[in-house]
C-alpha cells in the first residue's frame, strides 16, 4: 500500500567561528582539561559571537541544507525550530528563520523540549507531511546556551556549547514496508515529575528573567541510559529491525558515558557510535543534527542506511527516530 513518507534530502549545520577549550575554560572556572575530559568527553565547544542570535545560526544550518538538497527556499511550506534558547519570548525563532530564508507561505513555529526538541520537532514534521498537510519542510535545531549558563558553575557550564543543524525534508509516495526511504517509526515521551532535575531557573512568568541553566549529573546520568535505551527499543520494535541492523545511531551529545552505557545496553559496537561531543559539547537541539551533518561529510551515510537518532533532555523529555536515509 502506498504512503507518504518524510525523505531527508539534505543536512546542514554553522558552527560559530570562537572556539572554547578546556584550558581556556580552566581560566575563567576551577576545572583541568583532564577533569572535564575525564568526566564527560568533551576537549572543546564552539561560542556564538554577541552579534550572533539562534536565529542566525538556524539560518546559516538551513541554507546548506537546502544547497545540498538542491531546493529552492520558496518550495518549502513549513520551517520547525527547536530550541530552549529562542532570540525572543516570542515571535518563534522559526519566524525569522522563514523570513531571513525569503520563505512567505506555509507555517513556522517553534518546538521546546530542550535536548529532545530535535526528535520532538522531526516527529511533528513527520506527521504533517505524511498526512499530506505541507509539501517540504525545514527543521532546524539551534541554540545559543552560553548565554544561560552560570560561569562560575564548573558542573555545567563546561558541558555546553552553541551550534545549529537543519534537515529538508520532502514527503514522497513509498511502498509502505521497512524497506521504505524516509522516516519510519518515531517516538517521543514526557514525564514532568523530573522537572526539577535538569531545568533553567528563570522565565518570564516565574522570575521575569532568563535565568540560568541547574542540573543534578548524576541523576540525570542515572535516569538517560534508562530512558533511552526503552525508547529505541520501542522504536525497533514497531519496524522489527534489531539494535545490529543499525547502520548508525545518531544520538543526542550530552556524556561520553551515556552514550557508551546506551551502546553498551544495546550490543554495538563504537564504530555504530556517531560521535561529536568531544568537539562540539552539548548543543542541546543542535547536537543531532549537528552530528548528523558530520555523519555526512565523513560518509558515514549514504543512500539506503539506517539511521536512529535518540534523545533526553529537561523536563524530562525523550524520544527516538528510525529514518532510512
């Protein structure tokens, strides 16, 4: 039976120009370079200039993408921004991302479900191009965190870096089955008694200012292997795929740990692993997409693999995305 299916026909990403190392760090907070690398992965971040907003950086990612596509902006219909790190309370980033684009149809807004917001946002793309509601669409993963970091924090404010990542995606006609190009099974979750582990301690129905970012690492640490290893078990499961069949997972950046307990739970091995935290830290929505570009440039994807994206982010948000590229 035929059925619309959301095809990836082009990534991108910007990164900004100021790189950050862990000596520089080590300068301004009571950290070593071994102690972060230890701990987390990660050598370096990139820092968005004071003259660059999200919007900036969504803008940069999405015009590669739509190069590398071979699609011009005014065929797009619908441009999804996540972030938790918007230019404004509102309008949505998406808004200027359409407008710096030259795109004046379809619909734009916003997605907030932090470190997930990228999976959170493909799926609801996903949904309205296979109901045949738009055409093609923009989803875009851009943050600017060092601006709600706490700098004298060494706990988080070394984990975190700026970026953007964007994918076009086009709704084709498929036959249905596994074998199918285009996203295949999604899933995302919430469970908000969590809130309280992993949040940012302002907003302008709260404080009246942004506030900055809190987390307690180990619980965080202790719940993100969990959650996330169930919810690509469940996205396998809805295809019948099985965690080796994977040509490669694409996971959220956030702890070299994490990402080795969760290869570790799911029997593959490092290679199967796309991995950019130790350059470009935790971009929170950024980071899959991000990393997903890098998968591409190094030719790690091509026509026909299989790619699992997975994250978990504040809130606590989840999800995963099974997509052939």
């Amino acid at each position: 039976m035929a059925v619309n299916r959301s095809v990836i026909r082009g990534v991108g990403a910007y990164l900004p120009k100021r790189v950050m190392t862990n000596d520089d760090m080590a300068k301004i907070v009571d950290t070593t370079n071994d102690w972060i690398v230890e701990r987390t992965g990660i050598t370096q971040r990139h820092i968005a200039g004071d003259d660059e907003l999200t919007s900036d950086l969504g803008i940069a990612a999405a015009r590669q993408a739509l190069i590398r596509a071979g699609i011009d902006p005014v065929d797009i219909d619908l441009v999804i921004c996540a972030t938790a790190t918007p230019d404004r309370t509102f309008p949505a980033t998406a808004v200027k991302i359409q407008h710096g684009l030259g795109i004046t149809k379809g619909a734009a807004f916003d997605v907030q479900a932090v470190c997930s917001g990228f999976v959170y946002a493909l799926t609801i793309a996903d949904s309205f191009l296979k109901s045949g509601q738009f055409k093609r669409a923009i989803v875009v993963g851009a943050e600017t965190f060092s601006r709600i970091l706490d700098w004298t924090d060494r706990g988080t404010c070394v984990l975190f870096g700026d970026g953007a990542g964007a994918v076009v995606l086009e709704a084709q006609p498929q036959h249905g089955t596994r074998e199918d190009r285009g996203i295949l099974s999604t899933a995302i979750r919430s469970d908000g008694r969590y809130e309280e582990l992993l949040y940012v301690d302002g907003g302008p129905g709260s404080t009246k200012t942004v506030g900055h970012l809190r987390m307690n690492g180990r619980e965080v640490f202790r719940h993100a292997v969990q959650k996330i290893y169930g919810v690509i078990e469940e996205t396998l499961v809805t295809t019948g795929y099985a965690p080796d069949e994977i040509d490669l997972y694409v996971p959220h950046q956030a702890n070299k740990r994490i990402l080795d307990g969760i290869a570790k739970k799911l029997g593959v091995g490092p290679e199967k692993i796309m991995v950019t935290l130790d350059r470009h830290g935790n971009t929170s929505a950024a980071s899959i997409p991000l990393a997903l570009n890098q998968a591409f440039e190094a030719h790690r994807v091509k026509e026909g693999s299989l790619v699992l994206m997975e994250a978990m982010g504040g809130g606590f948000t989840w999800g995963a995305v099974l997509a052939r590229w």
